[in-house]
C-alpha cells in the first residue's frame, strides 16, 4: 500500500486501523508528533523556564518521549530536562533496563539521575513480594516509586514531572476505576495539587504500538523484556480485555478517552482549598495521618 497522504507515493509502514489511513514513515513520524505537541498545547504541559524531570525507566516509551523532547524543545534555552530512573529491586529485569536508560541518556545528553528503592526506603520490591502480601505487587511498586520520583523531583528543583503514560496505560487506568466504582479518582485523574510536583503526560494520545515504531524508526536502544510482575495485576487483566476489543473494533481505546474526557467535566474535582495532612511519619502531604509508602515501610518491618 501507498501512503495515505496527498501527493506522496512512498509505501507505507502502517496501516492506522481506526483511522483507516496508511503511512509511510516520514508521515507516520509526522503523525505521531503532531499527537504530541496537540496534548502539550491542550493540557499547558511545556511553559516558559519549566526545569523538567523526566521519568526514564528505560523501555520504549521513555525512551522515546525524552527523545522527542530533545527534538521539539532543542532551539528553547529557556527549558531545561533532565531524567530520573529508579531501581526498585526487580532481580534480573531493572538492571537490564536501567543499562538501557543510562545509553539513551548519554546518546541524548541528558543528564540522569538514578535512586533506589533500597536507599530509600530500606528495603527492596522483591522482598516486599517475598512477604505474600494480598495485594499485587504493582500496587505497593505504583506508591513508592511515585513517592520517591516527586520527592527526589523536588530536591532537584523540578517545576513539572513528565511520564510516559500513552493512550493505552491511561484508558487502562480509566477502565479500572470506572470497574471499581472509584469516582473520586476518575475525577482526579487529572488534576494538580500544589503539594506535590505537577505531572505531565505528554504521550497520553499516542497508541502503544505506534510508540514503539516511532522508537524503532528513532533508532533508540530499546528492550523488550517485561516485568515478571505485572501479569499479577489488575490492570493485565483490563489490558487483555482493551487490547480484544481493540483487535475487534478498531477505535475503541480512543472511544473510552473521548467519552471519559466528557464525563470528567460532570465528575467531582479536588478542591484546591481543602489542604491535604502530613503524613505523621515523612511529614509530605497525605490524605491521611500516615502515607500510604510510610504504611508499606511500617508493615515491612513485620
């Protein structure tokens, strides 16, 4: 097939099944990065003087998004990125891909900075899975490596934290609060406290798969192992279920976030008046009188 667009006669890399287009690969690049620079200017993510720490993890998505960062923000001398990798003790997996995020560093020039769950906080995931608590162990990896980038995030004087969450990861999260019945946190899923560094998402409407091509056609060091952990998890079992429907009817990962985008403006918001507590234990803000990391390290003492 020839790419869809007017007046090009390349072949195309990919067919867009939910747009019914086909792209070569100079315009599937033009695609993807239109997505981005659309959510960017929608959601005010980039701002004049933001020092901007990005969550590097090493995989694909990361990858690519300091990349692309690199590549739109490279005239701007009034911003500054820097990335942030965090070693949760995964025996035989983050190694591999913390190897991986500190080549994309160099071969980008960003500077990274790299933490640990062990340094931290004393102790390491795999011996939080050790202890055959109830929950996944994505839910008690989410809480801490959530804590440890926005606090780290601060010390080095971050004005906004990027992850690379795309379209997939945030219609998995959508579906899985809307299944629990948690309107509290569907209302919150975008929402920004002062008490802790604002997040961005700037891959939030790019398809994984079409992040993982554009990497591939960036030439980035990517790798494709998976965590060992996550087919524990809630969201594995929401992922099958998205990516089926997908498979089915094409379009639908794209459905659910234009019609959860509607209804948020229906949902009950955080309000900012109302100041979250401090944790009694670390002292950073907290719905309640000790965080949810500080309950993890008290029950890892058991």
């Amino acid at each position: 097939m020839r790419c869809s667009k007017r007046n090009c006669n390349n072949p195309a890399i990919i067919h867009q099944r939910y747009s019914g287009l086909h792209f070569c690969e100079a315009h599937f690049v033009d695609d993807v990065e239109r997505k981005v620079k659309k959510e960017m200017r929608k959601q005010l993510m980039v701002e004049k003087g933001d020092r901007i720490a990005v969550a590097l993890s090493g995989g694909k998505d990361s990858s690519a998004l300091i990349y692309m960062f690199k590549k739109i923000f490279h005239n701007r001398i009034d911003l500054d990125f820097f990335a942030i990798a965090v070693d949760e003790g995964i025996n035989g997996y983050r190694s591999i891909t913390l190897r991986n995020a500190e080549k994309v560093a160099k071969e980008l020039g960003m500077v990274l900075h790299q933490f640990s769950f062990e340094q931290e906080f004393g102790f390491m995931l795999d011996e939080i899975v050790a202890k055959k608590f109830e929950q996944a162990p994505c839910t008690f990896c989410g809480v801490l490596r959530r804590k440890l980038i926005d606090r780290k995030a601060k010390e080095l004087g971050a004005t906004k934290v990027a992850t690379a969450h795309n379209l997939d990861d945030e219609v998995q999260t959508i579906l899985i609060n809307y299944i629990r019945g948690d309107i509290e946190r569907l209302g919150r899923l975008y929402g920004r406290r002062e008490e802790f560094v604002p997040r961005i998402k700037p891959l939030r409407g790019v398809p994984e798969k079409e992040i993982a091509l554009y990497a591939l056609i960036a030439d980035l060091p990517i790798i494709t192992a998976d965590c060992p952990y996550a087919t524990r998890s809630f969201r594995f079992t929401v992922k099958k279920m998205l990516n089926e429907f997908e498979r089915k009817h094409p379009g639908t990962k794209y459905s659910v976030m234009r019609g959860y985008e509607r209804l948020s403006e229906f949902l009950p918001r955080a309000q900012p008046e109302r100041k979250l507590l401090r944790c009694e234990r670390c002292g950073d803000a907290s719905a309640s009188n000790i965080c949810k990391a500080c309950e993890i390290i008290e029950n890892m003492k058991y």
